[in-house]
C-alpha cells in the first residue's frame, strides 16, 4: 500500500522546494500539471468529429534542407548519386508512409480514447498533435524544442519529435505510439469480472463456488501478465463495479477508492480531502485525484499484493452463506438508514452516531418553541447542541457544547465560551436534498467520535443520501 515512504519518494518530484516534502505540496503541484492537461483536453474537445485529426504542416522546410544539402554533397563529390539516391528513398519512405502511418495511429488511439493509466507525457504529446501545437516551440520538462521536425546531424536523415522530447526516427515514432495504452485494454478483464459476477449463488453452494472464485482470479492474473491490460482495468473503470454480495446488498468496488481509503492514514486522507475540495473545476480535481494514484502505484513495490487483496474483495462479496445462516439484524436508523450483514464494533458505533444525529433534527423539528425561546437541543450526552440561529428565523446549527466554561472579553467581562461548530446555520424545514446531504456528512465527520471519511457507514450513507 501507499504508506508514508512511498508517497513521500512519488512527492519529491512535485514538491515546492527541491528537498522539501509535504503532502499537501505533492496534491498543489501535481493540480498544476493536471489543470494544464484538462485544458488542452477541452479544447481538443470543442473540435468535435476533428478532435482525431493530426495537423503537421506538409510544407516542410526541414525536409526541403535534407534534400539540398544531399545535393550539394552531390555536386561536390562527398556523396555518390547511389547513396544519395538511397537516402532520398528513405527520405521519402519516412515523409510519405511513415508519417501517414502515424497520423493513422493517431486517429485510431483517439477513437478508442486514451487510456486514464497512460502517462501524462504520452497524453500532453497526442493533445500536442491533435491541436497541431508540435509545429511550434513547445516546452517539455522544463526544456523547448523548436519543432515537430529536425535532421540528425550525423547521418543527415529526418526526425521528429517524441513524447519524451527526444529527436528519433519516424520509424521509432510509429514502435513508440503503437505502445500507448488505450480504453478497451480494459476489456479483457471486464470481461473475466462480468462472467464472475453475473452469477448468483445460493445458501450453501459451496460446490461451484470455489471453482468459479479460483476461475475468477487465474484469469484475472492472466490478463495482468499484460501491465497494459491489467493498469488499464484498474483505471478505466472510474465508476466501479456494482456487485451484489451474499446478503442481497449491492456494493460498489472501486480500485481508487479502495486503494486511496487503505493506502492513506486518517490524518494523509483529511490533507487529501482538503486540498482537492479547493479545486473549483471538477475535471481538474479528478484528473488531480487519478494523477496521485498513478504516481503512488508507480512507486508501490506491494502493488501487487494490493491487487490482490482487491479482487479478494470481488470474492468475498460474492461468497454464498451457510445454509443455517440468519441474516444479521443492524441498528435501523431515524431517517431509515442501515447496513446488512456484520458489521464491526466500530461500525455499529457509527450508525449509533448517525442516529444520534438524524433523531436530534426531528426532536428539533417537533419542538415549536424552540426557535422563539433560543434553547438548545442536546445530543450525544450533552456534547453536541443543536441551537438556534438568532439571525434566521427557523435557523439551526451544530455546536460543541462549552456550559459552564467562562472567558473574560476585550472589556474584562466574563462572558461563557462559545464553543466550536460543527455545521453552517441550516433551516430546519424545508431543507433541499443536496443541502440536507453536505450538512449530515460534514456534521458526522465533525461531532466528536463521528465517521471517518471513507469509511464503511460514511460511504453506505452518501449512497443512502444520494438515492433518497
């Protein structure tokens, strides 16, 4: 998993300062390259049915320079007519087929779509050539190259520009293009995990099950042999797949989350959430978020053994019970939320938080006088008060309760401490559902002994919030 010393190793290149490291300055430089990427992205957009087109300019220059300079060394007999004949065959094989050949490529790689576990090199360069910006001064690494095109000065031949920003043969261009990683690498795989999950199995099948689950994971590993096939499916299926387990319950595997939420301690997610939340433009917050992934995976010795663990997950989710089972009876929320099957201390804890929660909002919306009287509602033993907005009427907000804690003010009176919110003033009735959602998942993470991000019960719950 991504622990303290990977992330920090896949950091140093997008830390602020050479030397220096911080996860936050990882996320900030990393958004950077991202920001830059979704742009070029959304203009290639715009083109519509164009956006596969390649624009290299035919009237070459550099291609007009090999082959006077062929004849000048013609004329003053440092070049046989034989040779330089040969190398205006190559000359022409390299203009007039290879570069077709490429442009084709091109076209079929944006067709298919450019797989999310491709390098951003690899992408920033096919945006390059579809904008038609590789004709001009470009940088790359921090380094510029004047042109799609050059000569090698030793052999007098042409080359082009690479996504690594080397000069290299047309020929090498076409080997380098043809390994870029595409969307339907992933099919593969999802194909091996649809055949899997498509089954149902009964109480107590445990005559095929293990045959199917073993089925499940060799082919899975087969498909892995190939890196291509194996990043490709771990990436290009951002939303997941909806798997229903041995309790009737759909799940909802995802590799990112699932190995952000395994590979990130508690404090690292916090950092994680924080950051991305202040990216206004949602594409540039996931292209940041997949960034990140990739380069932690990238410098994961255990990626591995985390794979399988995932897969592990698809399994287990699909593990029929005994035959004697009874389903395992939750703590059914206020507001009709629960979870099926076992669930840890912890996690029982947490819908016992939830409740604690949702039931204060209804004593509140019960008590007519509330409001009028400025009384607070007292939850979760007295810590937490849900208490009246004076400015709005009908307006609550979630608070540490400080009762019987004093400070003295600017003027020397002893005033009572205001403790800590937990929520912005919210109304009552009438509440939106969106509004309703970010207020309950902001306030369970907040009150003390809430949910942590990503947890079991806070992502059960953002999907209970998000279908009612």
């Amino acid at each position: 998993m991504a622990n303290e010393s990977i992330i920090k190793a896949a950091g140093q290149a997008y830390a602020p300062n050479p030397g220096q490291y911080d996860l936050s300055g990882f996320i900030q430089g990393i958004t950077a390259v991202a920001s830059g990427l979704v742009k070029r992205q959304q203009e290639v957009a715009k083109r519509g049915k164009q956006a596969d087109e390649l624009y290299l300019s035919s009237d070459n220059s550099v291609v007009q320079g090999i082959v006077s300079n062929l004849q000048d060394q013609v004329r003053s007999g440092t070049l046989t007519q034989n040779k330089a004949k040969q190398k205006l065959a190559d000359l022409d094989r390299n203009y007039n087929k290879d570069l077709p050949q490429i442009e084709l490529m091109v076209k079929d790689i944006f067709k298919k779509g450019v797989s999310r576990s491709a390098g951003e090199l690899e992408e920033n360069y096919l945006l390059g050539l579809s904008l038609g910006e590789l004709d001009n001064p470009i940088v790359i690494n921090g380094e510029q190259f004047s042109t799609f095109y050059s000569i090698d000065p030793l052999t007098n031949s042409l080359t082009v520009l690479s996504p690594n920003g080397e000069y290299v043969s047309p020929r090498e261009l076409k080997s380098i293009i043809s390994n870029t990683p595409t969307i339907d690498d992933r099919n593969e795989g999802n194909k091996v995990t649809a055949t899997f999950l498509a089954k149902p199995y009964k109480d107590g099948d445990f005559s095929t099950f293990p045959a199917a689950s073993n089925a499940f994971k060799n082919g899975m590993k087969s498909v892995f042999e190939n890196k291509r096939k194996r990043d490709s499916w771990l990436l290009d299926n951002p939303q997941g797949f909806e798997i229903t387990n041995n309790v009737g319950e759909v799940k909802k595997r995802n590799f990112s989350e699932f190995y952000l939420q395994n590979g990130l301690d508690e404090k690292q997610q916090e950092v994680f959430k924080s950051e991305l939340e202040q990216i206004k433009d949602k594409d540039v917050s996931d292209k940041t978020k997949l960034m990140i992934i990739k380069k932690l995976m990238e410098s994961d010795p255990n990626i591995d053994a985390d794979i399988d663990m995932f897969l592990d997950k698809f399994v287990a989710d699909k593990t029929p019970r005994k035959s004697t089972y009874k389903p395992i009876k939750n703590l059914e929320t206020t507001h009709g939320f629960t979870i099926n099957g076992k669930l840890t201390k912890s996690e029982q804890q947490d819908l016992v938080v939830v409740d604690t929660i949702e039931r204060g909002i209804e004593d509140a919306r019960a008590d007519k006088t509330a409001w009028k009287e400025g009384r607070s509602i007292k939850l979760m033993d007295g810590t937490v008060l849900l208490t009246p907005d004076p400015n709005k009427e009908g307006y609550f907000y979630f608070e540490k309760n400080m009762k019987g804690e004093t400070e003295e003010d600017e003027l020397g009176n002893i005033v009572p401490v205001k403790g800590a919110r937990y929520s912005a003033a919210f109304p009552l009735h009438n509440q939106t559902p969106e509004g309703y959602k970010t207020l309950m998942l902001d306030v369970l993470r907040e009150v003390p002994g809430g949910l942590n991000f990503g947890s079991t019960v806070y992502n059960n719950y953002k999907t209970f919030l998000n279908a009612n």
